[in-house]
C-alpha cells in the first residue's frame, strides 16, 4: 500500500507506483514500477497500491547481502591497518620494558622511588598504542559508510586502499558505457513522406514482432507522438525483417539489404546508410508498396555521463583507460571515439578480457575492471579491484566484484577514487599524529618533565584527534 515498505524482493504482477529505492540504490528520485519491474526489500513505496510477487528468500534479499558485505567489509583487514597491528605486536611490549626500566633503574643510582614509578606509570599511560591501534580503522569504517550512503558497497578496507593506487581502468562497452539497451537514433524518411503518419504504420508492424529492435522502434514512436494503426497479415521472415498490411498499404521494415530487393534506394540516403553503420549504428529501411520510405538507425547510447566521467578520472591521476568488449570493431571504435577512450580492444570472448587485464595489470601494476558482473565476471576476479555496475540488479556483481555502484551510474566512480586517495591521506596523517604526540611526550622523560596529566592528554589526545581527523572523510559528496 502506499507509504509502505517493500519487505521482500520481487516482481510487480499488478499496480503501478513510484518506489524510493535511495536505501539501496542511492537514487535520489523515485522510481517509476510497473508489471514485471523488479523491486528490492527496505524500499519505500510511495503512491500506488502494487501486487508483488516474492521472488528470493529472506536471506538472499538485495537488503540482507548489503548487511552481510558491510559486516564482512568491517571485518576484513587492509594493508595499513596489517601494518599497524604488526607494529603494535613489538611496539606494546617495548613501551611496557620502558615504564618498566624507568621506574625501577634510577633508585638504583639514588633517585626516589616515588618520583620513578611516578614517570613509569606515566610512560606507560603515554606510551599505550590506542590512537596508533585506531588510526586506521576509523578511517576505513568511516570511509565505507560514506559510501554506502551514496550508493557505493566497498566490500573491504583492502579494497579503497587498493582504489586510491590504482593508474589504470578498463571499462566494458555495453551498460557500462552504454545504456545497455537499443534505441533508436535516427529516422530519415524520403522525399514528400508524412514522417509521423509513416512512424506510426512501422511501430505497429514492429508492435507483433519479437525482435530485439522492434521495441526501440515502438518506444521511439510513441515518444514521438505517432498514432498506432490497425495491423493485418503480419508476416516475420527470419534473417530479414517483417511486414503488414496497415491502412490500405504492405509496410515491409527490416535490413537494409531485403529492403533495396523490394524498392529501389536513393542515393544519397545509401550514402547517408553507410554513414550511419561507421558510427557504429544498425540500420534498417522501410519500404511501403513497393516504394522505398524511410531509413531507421538503432544503437546502444552512450550514457550521457561517460565522457566526463573519464575525464574527470584522468583528473584525479588515472594515467590509462581502456574499453573491452565483445561487440565489433566499428562499434567499439565509434563509442571510444565518442567518450574519449583511446586503447580499444574489441570482439573479445570472456576468456579474451581475462587475457587483456593480466595483460594491462603487468604493464601497469594496479588495473580496475568496471563492468556489469556477468559475462565480466573472469575480468572483474582477475583485476586488481573489480568494480560492478549496477549491483543491485545482478547477483553476479556483488559475488565477484570488490566494490559496486548500486545506482548504476558512472559518476559514482571519480568519487569514490577521490574517497580513497584522501582515505589513504587521512591514514598516512592519523600515524604520524598518534606516533609524533607520543614521541614529543616521550622525550619530557629526559629532562623530568613528563606528568600523568601530560601523559594522559597526550594518550587521549592523539586518540581524538584521529577520530576527528577521521571524521573529514564524512564530508566528501558526490
């Protein structure tokens, strides 16, 4: 009902509504749900009744993986924090010997035993390992709750030390890239044609047909304003199309081939076809009784956000980006050419982008893989960090990636590279508060000035300041 919470995930069998999906997506604006629209447990139903058919069990809701990973994440260890408890391991029973010898080895030589055990008990009190124990931790678990509040599952402190290293990124094509889905990009009628009267009779043939395209072209009408006709002995012919009889006329649609053995092409629009493949575009023809009407180009569209996400990404210091996919060489070099990446490796099997990351990883050390967690799935375990579009959609990305970006969208990737590098800035900072504050206080032994209030402030103070220092990663948005 509306303002109700989803509690399971599933798939909309009757109603339509807006779902504000922020917990798990980071979406800012509500999403229209629809039949067959998928939705997630823990998201907020806004304004129509919906019938939802459960489709996992409650452990396997995209809500319970997030809360599993994030205990996961909070519990796995990176490098620094390794560093630091290896540290702590020599460094503890060192300052404990210390208190120890500066407490008992001067009354031997005439000192007062109270004043001693006084400076020994405050060496210890100055020399306890809290700050150095929590500089980095505090950092980690506050970074990846940043994140998770955006809409980004890091899956580790390994995982963001790893991101803010990284010199190189290989990006797949198709819905990272891209949309991941066809539209239609261009319609180009003949001479002397109504244009949205003719869109209307093909989106009504294309209205019976199964194939991929027909709905891009049905969608692009609609949009368009076209009005749907009346549809008559419709006829699919495997390899070549399809056609109808609308209003009075046969309308023949499909490859650009089938259709110049109906009616004779223009020139010029051949030309404009050839054009249109270059950029990487599928393009079909429309004839009607015989006569030639209209060319139609459909592709996957560049998201809008990719070029300047890429960048944005050399910006911050990444020296390579890659494109693999498995599509054909004119389309990926068409999307290279319109989003900016210049290394292009096209027609790759899943075996092939595995090959090329081992490859990347050796020339460049660190490599991220970003795509979307399925047929990637060998290329996002191999790189260094495998980074999934969105999460919340496929199973596949959050088992094999490190870090996901639930919205599905591309502009979560400079922030969280910008997250990481200053995490370890904040890192580097927090060790050299906690070490230096000790080591200045250490060094009042010598001249007696050392007190347990000193000691006390020095312990406790390098342990807020990092806590505090920690905390400026909360402040790092989108």
């Amino acid at each position: 009902k509306p303002g109700q919470k989803i509690a399971m995930d599933g798939l909309v069998v009757s109603g339509k509504s807006t779902v504000n999906q922020a917990a798990i997506t980071g979406e800012s604006v509500p999403v229209m749900k629809e039949l067959d629209d998928e939705v997630f447990a823990g998201t907020l139903n806004e304004e129509g009744a919906l019938e939802i058919k459960v489709t996992k069990l409650v452990h396997d809701t995209t809500i319970a993986k997030i809360i599993h990973l994030v205990e996961d994440a909070q519990a796995e260890k990176a490098p620094s924090q390794k560093f630091v408890d290896k540290f702590a391991k020599y460094y503890t029973p060192i300052i404990i010997l210390i208190a120890f010898l500066v407490a008992i080895v001067p009354p031997f030589f005439g000192g007062e035993w109270h004043q001693w055990i006084y400076q020994g008990l405050a060496v210890l009190v100055v020399g306890c390992p809290c700050a150095l124990v929590v500089s980095t931790p505090v950092a980690i678990v506050t970074a990846i709750g940043n994140a998770a509040r955006k809409g980004v599952l890091i899956k580790g402190g390994v995982h963001l030390e790893e991101m803010g290293r990284l010199d190189a990124i290989a990006f797949d094509k198709t819905g990272t890239l891209t949309k991941g889905y066809p539209e239609v990009t261009d319609f180009v009628a003949a001479a002397s044609v109504d244009t949205l009267a003719l869109l209307g009779k093909i989106a009504a043939v294309e209205s019976m047909s199964q194939h991929p395209l027909a709905k891009a072209i049905v969608q692009y009408a609609k949009a368009e304003g076209a009005q749907p006709a009346e549809v008559e002995n419709f006829q699919s012919v495997t390899g070549k199309g399809a056609y109808a009889d609308v209003s009075g006329e046969t309308i023949h649609i499909g490859s650009l081939q089938w259709i110049s053995e109906l009616a004779e092409v223009p020139q010029d629009l051949l030309e404009r076809a050839r054009t249109l493949q270059t950029e990487g575009k599928s393009v079909m023809a429309c004839a009607a009784s015989g006569s030639f009407r209209a060319l139609i180009a459909v592709a996957d569209p560049v998201r809008q956000e990719s070029q300047n996400v890429l960048e944005r990404l050399k910006s911050v210091g990444i020296r390579h980006t890659v494109m693999l996919t498995g599509d054909h060489e004119t389309t990926a070099q068409a999307i290279a050419q319109a989003v900016g990446v210049t290394d292009v490796r096209a027609s790759l099997m899943p075996e092939d982008k595995l090959t090329a990351i081992k490859e990347l990883k050796s020339r460049y050390g660190r490599v991220a893989m970003v795509g979307d967690g399925i047929n990637d799935a060998p290329a996002l375990a191999a790189s260094s960090i495998g980074i999934a579009m969105g999460g919340a959609g496929t199973d596949a990305a959050l088992e094999t990636a490190d870090i996901a970006l639930m919205a599905d969208d591309l502009n979560q990737l400079p922030y969280t590279m910008k997250l990481s590098r200053k995490t370890l800035q904040i890192i580097k900072e927090n060790i050299m508060f906690a070490l230096g504050l000790k080591i200045v206080a250490l060094l009042l032994i010598i001249p007696g000035w050392l007190t347990l209030w000193i000691a006390i402030f020095a312990d406790m103070g390098a342990t807020l300041l990092v806590v505090l220092n920690s905390l400026r990663l909360m402040r790092i948005q989108k």
